[in-house]
C-alpha cells in the first residue's frame, strides 16, 4: 500500500486535530489541546516546521471560518511551503473550517475561494464536529499527489548539457 505524507498546517484552534482525527477515527474531539506544531510562529520551531514541509507530499492549509486573523496567518504559510519545496505548484487544499458555527462566520466563501484561486488550488468548507466535507478533503489531496508531477531534484536549478 502508498504511504502519502499530507502536511496540515493552520494557526492554533482552528480544527487541523479534529479534521485529522475526525477522518481517521470518524469521531470528534471536543476539548482542544494544543499540539507542538500550534507554535507555528515561534522561531525555536523554524527547522522543524521546514523539515516537516520539506517531507511532505501534499498539504492542507486550514483556517478557522470564525476566525478572520487565522485566515490571514495561513498566507505566510503557503509561501514557507514554495520557499521550502523551490515549487508553486504543490498539491495543496485551501480549508475554511467550522462551518456548522455559520451565525458566528468571520471569513466569507467568497474570500476562501478568491484566495484559492490566486493560488491555483481547490477550497473547501469543512466541518469537524458534523464530518462535514471531511472525507472529500482527503479524498481530494490523495487525488492531487497521484496526479502531481512534483520535480524530482528539487535541489537542482539548472540542467548541463555535454555535446561531444
């Protein structure tokens, strides 16, 4: 069986945990605790965020619908992952989450999907808590990497040719 390496990144709380363990476990986890990787922005975790970028086959960048600042702290993220893989076009997921918190929505669709667009990736509006669209989530950046056609040498920048 492939093994596929899907990086998740998003600011603290909003749902990367219980998206992950709501597709591997279908159930939801109420009480948040926050992982080591929710230091995001902390430079004593620089490499490791880079290591775990440079691992990794495919992403999902996750914001909070109920958020707007966690909106604007995936873009910086999305460029680490080009700086780090020296490639724009990564299979990679633009994801609102916690729309079943619709009355409290902060970041509209039209937002999310503008965003994506710039960016040249599908978005999606997810849920957690009701598995909404969670599936299709990973259905969709397994579907991507299959079809990726990432650069083998990455490390490279140029090609010689030798005519003799």
């Amino acid at each position: 069986m492939r093994e596929y390496k899907v990086v998740v990144l998003g600011s603290g709380g909003v749902g990367k945990s219980a998206l992950t363990v709501q597709f591997v476990t279908g159930t939801f986890i109420e009480k948040y605790d926050p992982t080591i990787e929710d230091f995001y922005r902390t430079e004593q975790f620089a490499s490791m965020r880079d290591l775990y970028i440079k691992n990794g086959q495919g992403f999902i960048l996750v914001y909070s619908l109920v958020n707007q600042q966690s909106f604007q702290d995936i873009k910086p993220m999305r460029d680490q992952i080009v700086r780090v893989k020296r490639y724009e076009k990564v299979p990679l997921i633009l994801v609102g989450n916690k729309v079943d918190l619709e009355p409290e929505r902060e970041v509209m669709s039209s937002e999310g999907r503008a965003l994506a667009q710039e960016w040249g990736c599908p978005f999606m509006e997810t849920s957690a808590k009701s598995k909404s669209m969670v599936d299709e989530l990973f259905a969709e950046i397994v579907r991507q990497m299959n079809y990726s056609s990432l650069p083998e040498k990455q490390d490279q920048c140029c090609t010689t040719c030798v005519v003799q």
